[in-house]
C-alpha cells in the first residue's frame, strides 16, 4: 500500500488587499494567520488551492 504524501504549509504573506477568491482558498487550507502552519495530504485538490496563491505560500514536502 503506497503512503500518503504529506505537504507543510506556511502563510508567509498578509491577505490584506488580496481578492477574495485568494482569501477563501487560503481558508480552505486551513491557514488562520501570518506564520501558519499546517500539514495537509498532497493530492490535487490541495494543489490546485495551493498553485493559485503560491505567490502567499511556503510550500515543504514531508
């Protein structure tokens, strides 16, 4: 059984004077606050959240 690949993810970046499309996706994250972080399953609905605000983001492999 092949493992789940896990992603650490960080707000790196203020959410001040972003669209509201971004926001949402960073909430969708999990992501609460400057500095954030949290570890979610790499898979492609996570991705798709993370390529649109990646510009925000520090994105690790785990």
């Amino acid at each position: 059984m092949a493992t789940i690949k896990k992603l650490k993810v960080t707000l790196i970046r203020s959410l001040i004077a972003r669209p509201l499309h971004h926001k949402e996706s960073i909430k969708c994250l999990g992501l609460r606050r400057l500095h954030h972080s949290v570890v979610i399953e790499d898979n492609p609905c996570n991705r798709g959240a993370i390529n649109k605000v990646s510009y925000l983001l520090s994105v690790e492999e785990i």
